[in-house]
C-alpha cells in the first residue's frame, strides 16, 4: 500500500486508538535486508498525540513500534510512519490503506478467539461461515484423539512390536 522512500513518511487521517494500546503492530517489507529505523506519530489537529518507534535491524514481516499504553479511546487521529533510514520500506494494507493493529498488554489467546475466527473467515473462502475456525479446531483435537487412541491400543497389546 505504501513504499517510504529513505527519509519519507506516509499519513492517513481518521484513525482510532483503542485503550491500553501498547504497541502498534505494522506489515512491512525491506526485501531481505535489516530494515531502517521506524518513527510512528499519531496526530490530532496538529498536536502530537503520542509516538513510538522500531530501531534498525528489523526483518520482512511484522514490525512492532511500542507506543504506551494509552488510557483511553481517542478518535480522528493522523497516523504517519517514517523512514529514517537510508533504504526504502513497504508498508502492508488493503484499499489504499495501511493496515494498523495494536497490541494491549493485557490481551491473551482466550480473549482473541472471536477475532481468531473472524480472521480465519477474511483468509478462506467459506462455505460454512462463522462456525469454520471451531469446525477446524474441533477436527484438529478429533485428530490428535485419534493418535492417543491408536498409540494406547497398540501398546497393550502383549506380543506386538512396532
């Protein structure tokens, strides 16, 4: 969506920062090098509103810029990623916009999965709908119940070597 040269920036505006965000995660690309250092700034009416940033080293995939925490919901902010490095970067997102997802300290895998499973449904083609992603994993466990019940069979069995 966007390619920063060296010592550029991309915006946009009307972005949402959600309470107790703690790090912005970012999609990016420096094609196989060691990325450049990474400046992020959340802007509202020109007033800084609060900033973090990701030292030089990084490699292709997500980057993660620590920002807070924030204390609460703040809307209609200017998001802008900056190059200060010396190669270009290419930042991931979808319709002509960087794709921004945050991390809060106090977020664990239970607390995730609506938004596990309604990621899972963005990535497939789904026939089934929203009861895909527990269909998956209630075929994964359905699998690995298998595997013990065969394992425990065979091993009382007198006799027998594998």
């Amino acid at each position: 969506v966007a390619r920063l040269a060296p010592h550029r920036q991309a915006c946009q505006s009307g972005e949402d920062l959600p309470p107790g965000a703690s790090g912005l995660h970012l999609a990016a690309r420096n094609y196989g090098q060691p990325g450049p250092p990474l400046l992020v700034t959340f802007t509202r009416a020109g007033r800084i509103f609060i900033t973090g940033s990701a030292p030089p080293g990084w490699r292709d995939g997500t980057v993660v810029l620590p920002i807070g925490p924030t204390r609460q919901f703040v809307s209609d902010l200017t998001v802008c990623v900056t190059d200060l490095g010396a190669t270009p970067v290419a930042i991931a997102g979808a319709a002509g916009r960087i794709r921004l997802e945050y991390q809060t300290p106090s977020e664990s895998w239970w607390s995730q999965l609506g938004e596990i499973n309604r990621r899972l449904m963005v990535g497939r083609a789904s026939l089934l709908g929203s009861v895909t992603g527990p269909l998956i994993v209630l075929v994964e466990l359905l699998v690995v119940a298998l595997a013990v019940g065969v394992a425990w069979t065979a091993a009382r069995r007198p006799g027998r070597r594998a």
